[in-house]
C-alpha cells in the first residue's frame, strides 16, 4: 500500500496527460455569448424573461418531467420542495451523512430536524437494508404517520441523494418511504443526464433538485431546478418561489409567505446554451470513465463506483474506491496529486461530524466513515473528448 499513491497519480496521469487538472471545469463550447447578449438587449436580465421559460421547457423535455420550476440554487430547490411537501416545524427528514451540506442546510432553513442515516458502498446512496431495520427499530406509528419513539417527533420526509451522478438504490428508498409515509424529494443535485431503468433521476419521488452551479455536468452560473409530475405542487412551487405574488394590472399583494427564489433570466439564457450540448457532454464524460476503468483495472484494491444493473450514470465526479484504506493513506494520495497539479477530492466530511450539525439524530454510521476516507473523485470534466 506504501506505493499505491504514486501508483494512482501516474495511472491518472496515463488517462488526462501531463499538466494541471482540475476537478470539473465548465465548458463554453456553444450559443452562450450569442444567447447572454440577447438577453442584454431585450433588458430582460432578472426573474422575467423569454429564457426561463425555454430553459424549463428543455429540462422537462430532457427529463421527461411534466413539470420544471427554475431556481436561484439547488439548496433553495430543496428547501422550497419541502415547504411544499408537507414538512412542518420540528419534524424530522431522513438524509444521508455523505452529502454535500447544503442538504441538511436546506431541511434546517425548513424548521425541520436532519436525521442522519447511513449509506452503502455500491453506489455510495442512502443503504437500503440498514434504513428499514433502523426504521422499524425507532418509529412507532401514530395516526397515518410515524415518529421517533425517542424524541416523538414525526419523521415526515426523506432526501434519498444520487452522489457523485450515481443513483441510488431509489427503488428500494421508495418502497421504505411508502411503507413509513414519508415524502420523497430527491436531491439529484448532481445527477442531470442520469438515468435508472430509463427514468430520469428526481422523477421517481414528488420532487426532484437540480443543481446548475459552475461546477456541474451543465452550468447556469448559479441555478438549481425542481422537476414533478404533480401539477398541484408545481403551481404551488411557482407561486411561493415568486414571492407568492398574486397577478395585478399595479398592485403588490401576497396570499401568503413566499421566496425570492426564481432564476433570472441571464442565467436561464447560459443554461439554454449550455444544454443543447449536454449530449455531447455526457458522451465524453463516458468515455473518460471507461479509459479510467481500463487502467484501474490493473490496479488490486483499488475499484471504480460503477453503473449497477439497469442504471446509467452521467459520471459528474468519476470516484475510486480504495480497499482498506485509512485517512493517513487516503490523505497522503491527494496531497502526492496536489503537487503533481492534479486537484483530486474526498467526499464530503459526513454531516454528523460537523459541530454544528453534531447533536442531530442518527443511526450508526460505520460505512459513512469509511466511504469518507476509501474514496477520493478523480478529474472528470466533459473537455477531454470534446471534438
């Protein structure tokens, strides 16, 4: 193991080149300047604007949702879906400790209380098997719900989150959440382009986020999106992110407390840009993955976060799996890549951990801990087979 890091650099060497290598870099390859620049000249650069609407209507297309509402950001799409949802003040949501923070951020902005719950190594989503024994162990039920049976606060909601562009086990996760009547909202963040059984990550619960901050597999600059099927929440989404602002030839009346959280739209005009080649973004983030997979193959402990069977990711963040790793280790690969101008990641810090976060529910989070020190992102930008 003592030569494993160098072995990792020069193995990503052989797939990206020599050179500096970032994380995930935005592509400007297309209608962006021309589309900005309408956008400039109609003066329509804030929350209305024709751009909105056609950028809604391309995600809805590429989705195969019936329903797209724009956002400022994904957290705010989380915590507007919510709102809309049903989670009340105090209630508990169930969310992975392996997520970027803003998805506990979103439940707190709620009212609501993260409850922390562990994940699996397959694709690094919310374990299935340890979730419905835990549920069963904690809840009891109470009228059409279930509360934790240490605290008595209902836990009325559930993040299953697709990490990296990997979709989690969503089947399962749905099946549970029926059981216990909690509410679905995917966090599918980071998972446009990504697909299981042919459905869309974020249409399988009531809600699904999307993130278009500069660092994902298509950019807005900042922007986020919330995708349904339901037509009774998404007008309720549209109104409460325009400030619940009822339509008036002059007046300014409210019906009741709304956000400010509707997409502009110079940055709705990037992201219509930005999509129409989102094809060929994801044809060449597929191919970087399998060139990473051919060599690493060769390598013994060492394995990719891979497709399961009927799933079909975009690869955002391509990420490797290290065997028996330990922090020391993990944390000796990154720094040997830094100096090599190769900007690797680690998961995030799970979210139990964070002090301030630390006194929240949780079950048992073994495998939460050992994904953040076994795994590490790899550079995994669309530019490398870009023609």
């Amino acid at each position: 193991m003592n030569k494993l890091p160098k072995v990792i650099v020069q193995t990503i060497k052989k797939v990206v080149g020599v050179g500096k290598h970032e994380l995930h870099e935005p592509i400007f390859c297309g209608n962006e300047i021309n589309y900005l620049k309408k956008a400039i000249n109609t003066n329509y650069v804030s929350s209305v604007g024709p751009f909105v609407e056609k950028f809604e209507d391309k995600i809805k297309k590429f989705t195969n949702s019936k329903y797209c509402i724009s956002v400022v950001n994904c957290t705010e799409a989380l915590h507007l879906s919510m709102v809309v949802c049903g989670v009340m003040k105090n209630d508990e949501v169930i969310v992975p400790s392996i997520t970027f923070a803003g998805t506990a951020n979103a439940i707190v902005y709620a009212g609501a209380i993260p409850h922390f719950v562990d994940s699996e190594y397959e694709s690094l989503g919310i374990d299935p098997l340890k979730l419905e024994k835990y549920l069963k162990k904690i809840t009891l039920k109470k009228g059409q719900f279930y509360i934790n049976k240490k605290t008595k606060r209902r836990i009325s909601a559930i993040i299953p989150v697709h990490i990296f562009g990997n979709i989690c086990k969503i089947d399962k996760i749905i099946k549970i959440a029926k059981k216990y009547n909690l509410s679905v909202i995917e966090d599918a963040a980071e998972a446009l382009g990504s697909f299981y059984k042919k459905k869309h990550a974020g249409t399988f619960g009531l809600v699904g986020c999307i993130s278009f901050n500069g660092n994902k597999i298509i950019t807005t600059g900042g922007g986020g999106a919330i995708i349904t099927n339901n037509r009774s929440l998404a007008k309720k989404i549209k109104h409460l992110s325009t400030t619940a602002k009822i339509k008036h030839p002059w007046d300014y009346i409210h019906d009741s407390l709304g956000y400010n959280f509707r997409m502009p739209n110079l940055n709705a005009a990037l992201g219509c840009a930005q999509i129409e080649n989102l094809n060929k973004f994801l044809k060449s983030k597929k191919k970087l993955f399998l060139r990473y997979k051919k060599k690493f193959l060769k390598i013994k402990n060492i394995r990719l976060i891979d497709n399961r069977k009927y799933s079909n990711s975009n690869n955002w963040l391509i990420t490797i799996f290290i065997k028996n790793s330990t922090l020391k280790l993990r944390n000796k690969i990154l720094y040997l890549s830094q100096r090599n101008n190769l900007y690797l990641r680690p998961p995030w810090k799970p979210l139990h951990t964070l002090k301030y976060l630390s006194g929240m529910p949780k079950m048992n989070l073994d495998n939460a801990k050992k994904i953040y020190s076994s795994c590490i992102n790899l550079p995994s930008g669309a530019s490398y087979f870009i023609k």
